[in-house]
C-alpha cells in the first residue's frame, strides 16, 4: 500500500509555501542575510516546534518566516518545495503565501511573487510540476492590510489563480471579507476559504462560506460533518475540501471524535488530502501524509484513486490540462489494477 501511495500520481491544493520552510533552509538563508536565529542548530530548532492549538502553532509559524528576505530566498524556498512534491509524483499543487507578513517587515510584493514565479518556471522544465499561486489574506491582522495586499499583488495577476483566507480564526469569520473576496473574484481569481476544525463559531463560518460568500474551495472544513444540511449545500455545489490529517484530521463529537477523512468520503464529499506546513509537522509531505491518512482511515486503494480524482478536478487549470492529469492516474489504476 505505501508503494502504491508513492508512485500514484498526484495533486495537492493545501500547502503553505512558508510552512515549507525545513530548518536546514532557515539556516542558510539567516547566514546569507546576517539573521543570528536563537538556536545552536538545527535539531535545536526542530525541538522548538511545540504546539498545543492554532495560535501556538501560528506564533513558531510566523517567527519563522524572518529569514525570507530577498527574491533568491523565496525563489529557493519554492523551488525546494516544488522539487520535493515531484519527487512525491505530484503533478500539480496550488500554493499558499502570506504577503502580509513580509509587507509589514518591509519586503516589497514584487521580490515575493516574482521569487516564487520564477521558480515555479523554473520547477516546469526541470521536473515537469504545474503549479499556481493563492495569495492569503491573514484574517486576524487589519482587514485594511489585506486590502492593501491585494492591490499590490493586482498588478502581478498573471502569477495568481486565487485568493485564500488563514490564521487564527477565533472573532474573524469569513464575512469579514466580502469585499476583498468580490475584488478578487472581479480581477479573474478563484476563491477558498480555512474553516479550521473545533473553531468557536465554525458552522457558521463554513455556512458564510458556502452560502454568502460561494466560494470555489473550503481549506479544513471539517465540521460540516456535524450538519446533514451543509453537507447537503456542498454536495449540491460540488465544493471541494482540502483537508490536512497532520493537522486536522479529527473533529470532536457528541459519541467520540469523527475522522474527517473517512466521513468526507462516506459523506460523498470532495475531499483532497494535502500537507498544509510539512517543515512544522515532521517533515511529513504528501506521500508520508496520504501513508498516513490510509493506515487512520483505513482507506481502499479505489479510495485513494477517488481522492487523487477528486483533487485533480479541484484544480484551478483548464478542462484539458486536468483531463491529462486524469488520464495519467487512469493509467496507473489500470497499472495497479
């Protein structure tokens, strides 16, 4: 089952570029930027990565990215990402970043976007990954940034497929950013919004998710295991949820904790699976998440299949670059058959 895993072809929509920051590379580029970080190395690091909830993990998460300055290091962060997940045969990804947290520490949107761009290119011809660019609105910082956000990366549109929405999520619920989600949509990009599971409020945030603001993706998502009637919604939508076992593969419930995985799937929902911020979760991308996932949900290589098709019809890409990608997968069932 675990070869299976690592030689079916793949996609993944829930990955946090800056999650994918390995302590090795957080080394290097504070060296060549003259950061001094507070650790003796690298295993000091990683030992530092304790989390008990969101915001803890948001705290580690955010320290982290202060190393990224210029358009070579986020060049090399993306190009160390996208060289990983094709070495996992991932064929195509849909990547996070957070520009709010450089911007406020002076990093221009240009040297963000065009590093990251670059090499995206770059990862096409070496080793053949498509992938797009979703840039993150940080819910709980001024909504009045995230505005400011979007219009700096505006002009560089052709970069991006869409627009997301992450961090903590305790009194900001999506609503709060209808207008920059109409703005977005109105320049031509896709939508997807986290609705983290075990959240205060979180039916309602999914609910303003699905319903008002009509989004294209939901990240997490799942507690709307919980309500009959908004997985009803979803299905009737054909919503897809990027759903991350590392991080939140449970929801609490009334008899017992529900595995979103598993109940997604029996639900008939759209669930993807993805590593959302691999570098602070045990190195795990998507390969050892998906291994994992199986063992914990138990899951069927036709369910596997299932989840592969079902991400790469989530895709933000032409009907013709995703009929390939199936195609592809088509051939490995056969394969494997």
């Amino acid at each position: 089952m675990a070869r299976f895993i690592r030689v079916m072809p793949k996609a993944e929509y829930h990955v946090h570029l800056e999650g994918t920051l390995e302590g090795e590379m957080k080394f290097m580029l504070a060296q060549r930027n003259g950061i001094t970080l507070p650790f003796a190395d690298v295993a000091a690091m990683k030992a530092s990565y304790q989390y008990h909830d969101l915001p803890s993990f948001l705290a580690i998460y955010y320290d982290g990215m202060k190393v990224l300055v210029t358009e070579q290091d986020f060049h090399d962060l993306a190009l160390a990402y996208l060289a990983k997940a094709a070495s996992q045969n991932v064929l195509h990804t849909e990547m996070f970043f957070d520009p709010q947290e450089h911007l406020k520490r002076g990093v221009a949107m240009e040297t963000v976007i065009l590093g990251i761009s670059r090499a995206r290119a770059e990862a096409a011809k070496l080793y053949g990954i498509s992938s797009g660019l979703i840039l993150c609105f940080v819910r709980d910082l001024d909504p009045h940034t995230a505005m400011e956000a979007l219009d700096a990366a505006l002009p560089y549109r052709e970069h991006l497929v869409g627009v997301g929405l992450d961090s903590d999520e305790k009194g900001h619920p999506p609503g709060k950013f209808a207008a920059h989600f109409a703005k977005a949509r109105a320049a031509g990009l896709k939508v997807t919004v986290h609705c983290d599971v075990n959240q205060e409020n979180t039916l309602a945030h999914i609910r303003q998710a699905i319903v008002d603001l009509k989004v294209d993706r939901i990240d997490h998502g799942g507690n709307i295991l919980q309500s009959p009637e908004l997985v009803a919604l979803a299905k009737q939508r054909g919503l897809s949820f990027t759903v991350c076992p590392s991080f939140s593969g449970q929801v609490r419930g009334e008899g017992g904790d529900i595995e979103v995985v598993r109940g997604m799937l029996d639900a008939g929902l759209n669930v993807t699976i993805a590593s959302d911020d691999p570098a602070y979760m045990g190195s795990e991308y998507l390969t050892e998440v998906l291994i994992r996932a199986q063992r914990r949900s138990n899951l069927t290589k036709a369910e596997l299949l299932q989840i592969e098709r079902n991400a790469i019809n989530a895709a933000w890409l032409g009907d013709e670059y995703k009929a390939r990608m199936l195609a592809r997968l088509d051939i490995f069932a056969k394969a494997w058959a």
